[in-house]
C-alpha cells in the first residue's frame, strides 16, 4: 500500500445517503459508505459509471472518515410517481400522478476523506483537481439535489505512519473505528454502530459491507488494540 495520502474536507447545506433496504428506504445513513465515497471521487475525476470499482477494491486502497460536523437529522417530502396507476406520468391519465413519502436529509454537513490508492496517476491526477478546486462532473453528498463542496487539506500529498497499540494501552481514533475493534465508552459521548455497501462487484452487487462506530459529534473514539494510522494530526483507521 502506498505511504501517501490524500486528505480533503467535503461538506454542504444537506445530504441524503439513502439506505438501501427498499427503492424507496427513507432513511439515510450518518456519513457516506465506502461505495458512495468512491462515486465521489470518481465524478471529479470523470471516471464512467461503473469503471471503477476495481480501483477501489480491498487490495489496492484504503480509505477513512472523519465526521467534522455534528449529525443534524430532518425530513422532507419528496414527489414520487404514484405507481399503483403506473410507472410512467404519461400512464396515468386522472389526478394522483404523484404521492409525497418523508425522508430523512442531513443538515450542515462535513467530513474528511483521507485516500491513498496504489494508482499513482490517479493520485495525481485528483490532486491537480483538488489542489485547482475543479471536478469533471458536479460533486454531490448522496442525490444531485445535495450539491456539495470541497478542499484539499495542505498543499500537497501527506504521509502515512502506522502505528499500534497493544490490548493494555489505548488511542484516540479521529475517524469512523471499524466494529472489529473494541471501543472504549466515556461519557458525554454520543455512540453509533451502522452498517453499509464496503464494495461493489462489475455488476454494481455489493459484496461486503462495513460495520463501523461512530461519535454523532465527530469526537475522537478511545480504542484499545489497535493497527491504525497518524495522517497528519489525525488517527485514523482505513478500511
């Protein structure tokens, strides 16, 4: 695996990173999944839909989340097509084109991605992107609706240190902890366990999930031992 990585921030006014437990789940998740944050970054490279996923498998990159902005939850009605009269609004000739269902949006959100990717050229290439603020296709968080923004963090590559420590000791984890660790509760903190797609097959079927921990106020998590890297400033455990 390659010693640097690239770290940037994305954030916007909301987000909805839908559950796929239906066609119509209306309940997001509280950060992107693996999967979503490989669409991410393959839109501001221009990468074709569904090219990609080799790229982004286990064995040739890792990828980490830090939750910058505490997870604010709210519902909205969306327009769907009423299908018990049809699939298409062509179809349906009287009133009741359309049925509202709520869903679950994110408000005021922002994390941290940090990258690092056997492919150097890709590499390069995201950091011209990013460094310039440009992307090929328009960066959104979960639907076009949630249009996002984003910035590099430093001006160039960072290097990656890993480190450990063993079951007597323990670290504070900046980012999302894998739910192979063991957390170590303190209070006033806020916990969560969720688990969503970690990668896609060339028929864009999910062939594992992630299950992760997760502070909702983006504090650091206390682990105890550990593999993880030092990025920076940051603790953090790629998956």
């Amino acid at each position: 695996m390659s010693k640097k990585a690239l770290v940037f921030d994305i954030w916007g006014n909301h987000a909805y990173f839908r559950k796929g437990f239906t066609a119509t789940s209306t309940l997001s998740y509280p950060f992107p999944s693996r999967t979503t944050i490989a669409g991410f970054i393959s839109g501001i490279l221009g990468l074709k839909r569904d090219s990609y996923y080799d790229l982004f498998n286990h064995e040739n990159s890792k990828i980490s989340l830090r939750i910058l902005n505490p997870i604010k939850k709210f519902r909205i009605n969306l327009n769907y097509i009423n299908t018990k009269y049809g699939f298409l609004l062509s179809d349906i000739k009287d009133q009741g084109k359309r049925t509202q269902v709520q869903a679950e949006f994110l408000k005021d959100v922002k994390y941290r991605i940090y990258l690092s990717l056997d492919n150097d050229k890709i590499m390069n290439d995201l950091f011209d992107l990013l460094n310039n603020h440009k992307s090929v296709y328009t960066p959104c968080l979960g639907i076009s609706e949630c249009i996002a923004n984003f910035e590099l963090v430093g001006n160039d590559f960072l290097g990656i240190e890993e480190k450990s420590v063993d079951e007597n000791e323990n670290v504070s984890i900046d980012s999302v902890v894998t739910s192979e660790y063991k957390i170590l509760i303190e209070s006033g903190k806020k916990y969560g366990l969720i688990k969503s797609p970690g990668f896609f097959d060339n028929e864009r079927a999910v062939t594992s999930y992630i299950e992760y921990y997760y502070e909702e106020n983006g504090k650091s998590i206390k682990v105890a031992n550990v593999n993880y890297a030092k990025i920076g400033e940051d603790n953090v455990i790629f998956y």
